[in-house]
C-alpha cells in the first residue's frame, strides 16, 4: 500500500510541476511585431529567416541570415549559431518558423523566439 501511495504523491508532484510551469521556463516563445521592433531592430541578436533564398531575396527583416529550414544545409547553418545566446526566427507566416524552432530546441538552444507573424505581418501597412 505504501508503494502505491509514494507512486501517487510523486505522480502529483509531476503533474502540477509540469503543469504550472511559467513562460519564462519555455524555451520558445511567441513573440510579436512590437516584440520585434523593440528588442531585435538595431540589435546585436541572432535573427534567422527561415524561407526560401527566393523569398529572402524578395525582402527581410534587418539584418537577418537566411537559414532555408527546408534546405539541405539547415542543420549545419544552425550549427554556426550561440545556442546560449537568444535566437529569433520568422518566416512568411508562422508555420516553417514553428518548425525551425522546435528543431532548435531539440538542438539544445535555450531561448527561442518564434515571430509568428512573420514577414508578412512585418511588411504590412498597419
């Protein structure tokens, strides 16, 4: 009976730990334009486009690399970025962004930040 109840309690433990995890623990994070504009125009940050060389080419955000999520060398372009160091990526709208950075967070980075709005959220007239 013992065994069962100590099983019990660590499972509960497990649940609300895991369940009341705030967002600063998250290692990625949704951020928005105001986000963007605020903490990486201008700055030293790692932001990483992660469309096509085509797409890229058609506009981008500041300073970013250009880091094809899709690409063959992806894995590799990744490799060259600080995975202590924050890292920022956007895409069109959202999606190939997710998918970068679920990759990087199995990777081992520590802090990323999805901009979900992506390049066409940035480059609209609002």
């Amino acid at each position: 009976m013992k065994r069962k109840g100590i099983s019990l309690l660590f499972g509960l433990i497990f649940l609300m730990t895991a369940c009341c995890r705030t967002k600063t623990e998250e290692v990625v994070q949704n951020v928005d334009k105001n986000t963007i504009q605020t903490e990486v125009i201008g700055k030293e940050v790692q932001l990483v486009d992660v469309r096509t060389a085509q797409e890229y080419s058609e506009g981008r955000i500041d300073d970013a690399v250009n880091f094809d999520v899709n690409g063959e060398f992806f894995m590799e372009q990744i490799g060259t970025l600080d995975k202590t160091k924050p890292v920022y990526l956007y895409c069109k709208m959202g999606g190939r962004s997710s998918k970068a950075a679920e990759i990087l967070k199995n990777e081992g980075f520590k802090e990323i930040y999805n901009y979900t709005g992506g390049y066409n959220d940035w480059s609209s007239k609002d």
